[in-house]
C-alpha cells in the first residue's frame, strides 16, 4: 500500500524507529495501566529544579464545585522578580495518562529564558475521570492562579495557557471557557500539537494507522476513554472538543503548531485558520516530517531545535509587546 502521508524527517525517522521498542504507535484500552507505570514517563525533581536554580513547590488548590483539590506544580527561577508572567501548563497524554510533571521541561526553557513562573496543573484522567473533570479541573487551577498570583510571584493580568496534545486540547477549552463565563482575561495561548477533535473528520485524523506516534486507534482510545458514546455525537461541549467551536472571536492571542505526519495535523491547521478568520492574532506551523511529540522524543534533532526556538520567540514577543 502506498503512503498517503508525507514523509518522515530522516533524522526523526531514525529516532521513531528506536521509540518504537519502547512504545507503540497504538495504543487501546488494554494499555491504559501499563503506559501508566512505564518508567519512560517519570521525571525526578532533579530533571526540574535544574541544579537548584529552579524552586518547585507542590500545591493542592480547590477544584471544580464539588470535587476534589487540584494538584498544581509550580515551578519558579531563583532570582525571578515579583509579578512575573505565568505559564499555565496543562500535560499530554491522550487524556488517560501523564501527570503534572509530563513535557513541563520545555515550557520551564521558556521561564528560565524569560524570568517567568509556570504552574502545570495534574487534572483527573479519563476513563475513571470523564468529561467534563479534566477540563473543569484546569479551569479550576486557572482561577486559583489568577486569585493568588501575588503568591507565587505571579502576575494575574500576565498568564498564557500552555499545553501540548491532549494538553493543548485542554488549553484551547480553558481558554474558551475563560472567555464564555468572564473568566480571567488571558494573555495568550500556546497550543503545540493540541487534540481538538473526536469526530475524525479531516485526512490525518485517519490516514495513520500503526505508524508514528498516536495513531488513528490511539486517538479513538482516547476521545473514547474522555467522551463514551457521546464521541463524535451532538452531545459533546465545544470546550472537550475545541474545534466543534463556530465562534472563535474574542480569544487571546495564539501559537499553533503540529507535525506534518501527524494525526492532528489538519484540524490543528483549521482551528488556527479560523482563529485568525475571527479576529484572533494567531501564528502557524506545520513542521515538515514531524512526527507527534518529536522534539520532546528528539529535542537534539534539527527540526526540534527549530521549533523549540520558535516557540520561544513567539514567548519572547508576547511578553514583550503585551
């Protein structure tokens, strides 16, 4: 069968190739538990405070109405001033695994470059937790840091939602739930390589199949374990699944980005097309052979340092123009 995606960076190439020992491209609802405890995903404190010139702190902050405490890690640069900016991080993991401590290591580059705070929330995890718990826990973190920023150091008219896959999922509906129930005013928001939808509607959605990383199985393991038999329904809210969204006006300021060989490919390339269609600033990219999560699995690689370096320099100018 002929290829129907474009082709791989070689030197990603390389490196997906030895992932694959490691973790398979798809994964079902068998594998939930085993990926849970896979030592791959665990990062020690030492991995954070970075030979002592990070503090981190663990907080437990009220959650949603009648739920229970969030779980929030803040991350703070010795030396930073008071009222820095935050970054409010919400972890990968196809909404069934991860936890706060998962991909915060980029969004800390971030703070350590420019003298910012970073909180990254631990939300409850489907199946056991679906929705609405993730994403209400997220924007239960949000209005806790925005209350008591002075706390952390933080400025609360200064915070950009930050996630990445499922995360960045999580981001997008925390910034349209800010918007809707006149929540705190964000200053903007990076989504890099967010899950956004669960009707699989679009190309990429269902052209990988036990290829890369989160294939079309995969992504359907997890809407499922998030959503039940609502998925790909009426019933599903526009802040689970950011692209049903018909408005997108009045939203912060966006950073888009996503692989070329990927499974959120093209409604990642949509969502930030209507973002910029309703007003929104917004900036794109479409990293050519890039597979999920490749400069977190290859940050070493060319195409990563590029687009880490890019995303730091839209970090760079919000803060700085805003």
């Amino acid at each position: 069968m002929s290829r129907t995606h474009p082709p791989l960076d070689p030197e990603l190439a390389a490196v997906l190739a030895v992932v694959h020992d490691h973790l398979s491209p798809t994964i079902t609802a068998e594998d939930i538990e085993d990926l849970r405890s896979n030592p791959m995903f665990a990062v020690p404190d030492e991995a954070l405070t970075r030979n002592g010139t990070v503090h981190l702190q663990n907080l437990s902050v009220p959650g949603p109405p009648g739920a229970p405490d969030v779980s929030l890690l803040v991350l703070k640069p010795v030396g930073s001033a008071p009222g820095a900016p935050v970054f409010y991080y919400m972890h990968g993991g196809g909404m069934i695994i991860g936890d706060h401590r998962t991909g915060v290591a980029g969004v800390l580059d971030w703070a350590v470059d420019t003298g910012a705070v970073v909180v990254s929330v631990n939300y409850r995890l489907a199946p056991e937790h679906p929705d609405p718990a993730p994403v209400e826990d997220c924007y239960a973190g949000l209005l806790w840091i925005h209350e008591h920023a002075a706390e952390i150091g933080g400025d609360p008219e200064r915070i950009v939602v930050a996630g990445a896959s499922a995360g960045g999922g999580l981001a997008a509906g925390v910034a349209l739930l800010a918007r809707d129930r006149g929540g705190p005013r964000l200053l903007g928001q990076v989504l890099m390589c967010p899950m956004l939808d669960d009707r699989f509607l679009t190309r990429s959605s269902r052209e990988l199949e036990g290829e890369g990383i989160w294939d079309a199985t995969s992504n359907a393991t997890g809407w499922n374990a998030l959503l039940g038999e609502r998925r790909g329904g009426d019933q599903v809210s526009i802040y689970a699944a950011p692209a049903r969204a018909t408005d997108l006006a009045g939203l912060p300021s966006a950073f888009v980005d996503v692989g070329s060989v990927e499974t959120f490919r093209d409604e990642d390339i949509d969502y930030a097309a209507r973002l910029l269609q309703a007003g929104v600033q917004c900036e794109l990219h479409v990293w050519p052979g890039g597979f999920h999560g490749f400069d977190g699995m290859a940050p070493q690689a060319a195409l990563s340092q590029t687009a880490s370096a890019t995303r730091t320099a839209w970090v760079r100018r919000l803060l700085t123009t805003s």
